[in-house]
C-alpha cells in the first residue's frame, strides 16, 4: 500500500510541478495575444484532445503521466513567415517575449512560496542548508542533539539494547565507533560497554549477517575546539580551562569553529565555558617552543588504523611526513605523493619533550587511518588550538510552527537560501561531469526523486508538501540559469541581440537550443544511471 501511495504522490508531485511551470508559459502568453496551439497534460502519445469554441487552444490529456508542455504559434524562428503574423510568438517585441519565458519560472517561485508559508503555518521542520542554519538550529534548541552514539531501538540480535542507551565502546575500543560498528565480522563474538541512565553496562552477543545488534539515532559530526597549549597570562586559566580541555560553550552559547570562538570572547570580557576533558592520549610537554614552528597535529585516528597500531597518539605533533616538513597542512599532498609506490609511510612527531619517528603501513586503500587537523594560535585567548571532531546523535528536529505573519517572511528567508545552494550545486554538477566525469553525492535524478518521496510519504502530508515546494524552488532556479536548451538560455538569446544591437541568425539559435538540449539530456541519462546503480548497491 505504502508504495501505491509513492508511485501517486510522485506522479502528483511530478506533474504538478512542470504543470504550474507550463501554465506560468501559457497564461502570460495569452495576455500577450500569443496564439497557443496546445496545452498538453502529460507527454505523447495524446490520449484525448478537446478544443472549446471560440478558443484556438487544444487542450490534450497524454499517455505518459508526467508534468506537461505548451505549444506556442510561432515559437520555431526558422519560418522566416511567422515574424510578420500578429499572433506568433516569433511576431512580438523582446519584452514580451521575455515575459513569457520568465513566467515558467516565477510560478514555480510563487508554488514553492505558498506551499512553504503553508508549512510554516501548520509547523514543519526547519530547512537547513549551511553551518549558519545548523547553528542557529542547535542554539535555538530547533535540534536535539546528544553527544555520542545512542541506540533509537533495538535491533534483530536482541542481546538487550533499549531506547536511549549510550554505546561507550566496542571490544575495548572507544574511537570511530561507526568504523568498528562497519568492520563487525560475521559470527565474531562482540562486547559493548554502554551506558544506561547514568549506570555503566555491558552487554555482549554474536554478529549475525543481516542482522543489527541496534538502530542508531541518525549521525551527525560537528567541529569541536580544543585548547591545546595555554600562555602563562593567558585568561583561560583564570576562566578554569586547562590544556587538552574541549570547548563546548562560552556564556551559554555553543562553540563551533575558532572563528566564532575569538569573535565570541572578544565581545565579553567575562569568559564562563562550558568545557569537558578531551580524550587526548600524547603526554604534554613543553610545547611552546614546538608550537611555533608545528602547525599540525593528530586530532583523530580511524578504528584498528595502521596508525593506531603502530603507536601514534592523539595530540602528537606532526613534524614530518615522508621526510617533507609538514610547517602548514597544505604541504599535505606533497608529502603524500613522495615515495608513492613505498608500502609504509614515514612520520616523525613531537610528543611532549621528545621527537619520535613512525614507520607506518598502509592499508588496502593506501592509507594509514590518521585525522589530522591546524594547531591554531588565538591572540584573544593566548592559546593554541586545534579543531576536534565529535559524533552526536539527533534525537529531535523539532518542527517551526509561526504566525499569520512570521510564516511568509520565514518562507521567503529559507526561499533565498536554497536559491543560493541550487544554483551553486547545479553549477558543481556540470563542473564535475566535464572535470572528473562523475556525479557528485547529492545529486538526484527522477529515480532519486522517486526514493526520497518513498521517504517523505511516511513522514506526512507536511513533510511532502516541504519537499515539493523545494523542488519547485529547484526546477525554478535551475530553470533560469542562462545554459542553452533552459528557459535561461532562451532568455539568454533574447537579450543579448537587445545588448549588442543585432539580430541571432535563426539556425544559429536552433543549432544552440539543440546543443543544449542534448547536453542536459546526457546530464540526465548520468545522474538517472547514478541512481539505480545507488539503488542496486544499497
């Protein structure tokens, strides 16, 4: 029943979109005095066909049940005849042309304004897109997160998980604990430390194929700073922070990046942090000597990595990789491209008084497991710094429910935001097909599509209706983006005769649309292909 329900909500949402955008095309042509020859629901082979009296319009029901078209009189420029008749679209001034390309695209706009204000108004969860959103969604309590991997439910193995447990450890092991959770062997015998209501627990079964010992809240990881070195006079003493302490907030609000950070206690001249002990092993020392000339270090090591085993710490500082004196972390490729071909690779680092060197091997990936991040200097704390990685579970994205009026100045905000990110991820899009020949992760095609409305058809009406104002919002922006075969390039070819002062040969301009079509036709093929081969391997 439930896929019943996604093949309709998906041909609904299909159709719905590209029939606002082509009846955007056809009503302003109408105002025009365009004649339109056809407004057709679905794609051919036509179905049925009905043209009222007194109308020049057919209006056609066709076999394939998504989105629809409009055929304007007029619109192929090749019949050189066509520019001389009243009511063809070839016959009409620039401006009006103009209006009738952009329509498509505003109504998508107006759609996904409606639909969004819609949601706000009923409560749905807020759009985040950028670090700003997730920040402000994190501070406004919008977002529950709790720091670490928290079981959701139990899973097949039964071997006693319940809602809200914390796993602490896996075999001993308290680092990357997804990592260990992916490296699991079938029929290994495996023991969990947790952590139940404040008491800590263990609890121990048999990896079975197929089957999870539980379900995880869904993962999310966030920049955690951590205070590697303090000055004597530095205030961070006199506020109780000491070295290797991570910063989780100042005043009460939550720390994300070193930037913040220094911006954060600039403004207040009281520090009050909430801080906690980070799980730093390497020994310290005398480091300020070291730290002025260092400036990377180890903040993190994958589960069982060649690393680990070969005894690098967390906290040791990096001197060298491969003999390449690694004085600024963009000197990483360099290092890594000497001696490609050798089976190990070489470290030398600065733990507390003394320089040791690693002779590490490789895994199969040819890699040795090791996180490594910038040791910052702050002249507003007087410290060193580095950028730490936590793992925290989403418990809640609580939804926003806002007033009459706070609900469409909401929209139009989140309306602005994906604007951005759409344009910029299209644009990454045909930069990586021609760059590297691949499709970046994100991207989603019609079979995409199809999976996410699996999802959202759970979720809710609400949840559906966000989701199709996003795709309006999307098909509109990429819509107008000035690429030939889009209503952009179209645009793009009305304007620039206007700039320039003379007119495009008409072949020319087919040749272009032409062009343009095949291109996204091929983008399409990619990112579809892209889709089922995701969907076969998962």
């Amino acid at each position: 029943m439930l896929w019943i329900l996604t093949i309709i909500a998906f041909v609904v949402i299909f159709s719905l979109l590209i029939l606002v955008h082509e009846f955007g095309h056809f009503i302003v042509a109408k105002k025009c005095g365009i004649k339109v020859e056809e407004f057709g629901m679905g794609l051919p082979p036509k179905i049925w066909g009905y043209k009222p009296k007194h109308s020049d319009t057919t209006y056609t029901i066709n076999a394939i049940p998504f989105g629809g078209f409009v055929r304007l009189y007029g619109e192929d420029t090749r019949d050189a005849k066509l520019l001389k008749v009243s009511n063809s679209y070839a016959a009409k001034p620039a401006w009006m042309k103009i209006a009738v390309v952009v329509a498509g695209v505003m109504m998508n706009f107006i759609l996904a304004f409606v639909l969004l204000t819609i949601g706000f108004w009923f409560g749905i969860q807020p759009l985040i897109v950028d670090d700003h959103d997730l920040q402000k969604a994190i501070d406004s309590g919008v977002m529950q997160l709790q720091e670490g991997m928290i079981v959701k439910t139990d899973g097949e193995n039964r071997i006693g998980f319940q809602t809200g447990d914390k796993v602490l450890a896996i075999d001993g092991k308290s680092e990357d604990l997804a990592g260990l959770m992916a490296a699991l062997r079938d029929q290994q015998q495996v023991e969990f430390s947790i952590e139940r209501n404040g008491q800590k627990m263990e609890l121990s079964g048999v990896n079975q194929a197929q089957q999870k010992f539980f379900v995880p809240y869904d993962p999310i990881v966030l920049p955690r700073i951590v205070v590697l070195n303090t000055e004597a006079d530095s205030k961070l003493t006199a506020a109780g922070v000491n070295s290797g302490d991570a910063l989780v907030s100042l005043n009460g609000q939550k720390i994300f990046d070193d930037e913040d950070l220094n911006k954060m206690a600039a403004k207040n001249t009281d520090w009050k942090f909430d801080k906690q002990p980070s799980d730093l092993i390497a020994p310290f020392g005398d480091y300020d000597v070291a730290l002025t000339k260092l400036k990377v270090v180890i903040s993190g090591m994958t589960a069982d990595s060649p690393a680990s085993k070969a005894g690098l710490r967390k906290g040791d500082l990096v001197m060298e990789i491969n003999g390449v004196l690694l004085d600024d972390l963009n000197k990483l490729p360099e290092a890594l491209k000497k001696n490609p071909d050798q089976k190990k690779v070489a470290y030398k680092v600065v733990r507390g008084e003394s320089e040791i060197e690693f002779y590490i091997d490789k895994n199969e990936q040819g890699l040795v497991g090791v996180l490594l991040s910038e040791i910052k200097y702050s002249p507003v704390l007087k410290a060193y710094t580095y950028t730490d990685s936590v793992y925290y579970s989403i418990l809640k994205i609580n939804d926003m429910k806002l007033g009459l009026v706070e609900a469409p100045v909401e929209a139009f905000k989140e309306m602005g935001r994906l604007s951005v990110l759409t344009a910029k991820m299209f644009v990454g899009v045909f930069a990586k097909l021609f760059t590297q020949f691949s499709v970046p992760e994100g991207v989603a095609g019609p079979v995409g599509i199809a999976q996410m409305t699996f999802v959202f058809v759970q979720e809710g009406i609400l949840s559906l209706i966000r989701f199709t104002a996003i795709l309006s919002l999307s098909l509109g922006i990429i819509n107008i983006l000035p690429f030939p075969g889009l209503d952009g390039g179209r645009l793009m070819l009305i304007v620039l005769p206007l700039i320039f002062g003379k007119k495009l040969n008409h072949k020319l301009e087919a040749i272009i649309h032409l062009i343009g079509f095949v291109v996204l036709m091929v983008l399409i093929f990619l990112v579809t292909f892209n889709d089922i081969a995701r969907l076969f391997s998962s």
